[in-house]
C-alpha cells in the first residue's frame, strides 16, 4: 500500500468553495474589463509597417487594401471594422469577427495588414519609441 500524503486525498468542500469563488471573480473581472473598455473612433491601416489609410468609424465604407499577396477588403460598418476578405490561405483575419474598441486589432500576417481601432476617451498613446 502506497501512502499517497496530504495531497493525495480528495478535495474538501472548503477547497471547492476557494475553487468556486476564483472562477467566479475571474469570470466578473473579464465582464468588467470588457465594460469599461472605451469604443474607438478611427481604425488605422498598415502594410509592411507602413501607414496606409486612417479612417473615422462613424463612417460606413468599404476599404481595399493592396498587400503583398493579393487585396484584403476591410469593411467599416456600425462603429467597427471588420475584414470581410483576404487573400490569404487560412483566412484566420476574416473569422475574428468585426472590432469595435480601442486597442483592438486584427491581423492579416501573410498579407502583412494589421487594422488597428484607435481613439477613445483617456486611451490615447503617450509615447511611440523606434
């Protein structure tokens, strides 16, 4: 018979309620985290690292981006951008769904398109360093 220790035994019930409370403020964090996250107001397009478009989120428009495999489509519409189409083999962009906040950013990596939601109340950057 092996003698298994302290940490061999089953969990009590107060290790269950410990369980149970870190879920649950994990959970509320995430929910808060996602309420006070700021809308944004312009999304910034880049290719290669270089800027190629700013545009304004309150307008609806359609956006083709030329990158080095082919045109990657980013739609603007209700307050957020989205890329609807690209060229790439996986098409990993267009399944992230559109984004509305500040911060947010998608990716086409072998287009080399990032689309980038900036702006926002008290979310502005302070400082870019090369």
């Amino acid at each position: 018979m092996v003698n298994r220790g302290r940490y061999g035994t089953s969990p009590t019930r107060w290790d269950i309620l410990l369980l149970m409370v870190l879920i649950l403020l994990t959970v509320a964090s995430v929910f808060a985290f996602r309420l006070t996250k700021s809308q944004g107001t312009d999304i910034w397009i880049s290719v290669d690292g270089r800027p190629v478009g700013f545009y304004p989120l309150n307008e609806d428009r359609t956006i083709k981006v030329k990158g080095p495999i082919g045109i990657t489509v980013v739609r603007i519409h209700n307050g957020q951008a989205a890329i609807i189409e690209a060229p790439c083999p996986h098409k990993l962009c267009q399944k992230m769904g559109p984004i509305p906040s500040h911060g947010d950013v998608m990716i086409c990596i072998p287009n080399r398109i990032i689309v980038e939601i900036k702006g926002g109340k008290g979310r502005e950057t302070d400082a870019i360093t090369r």
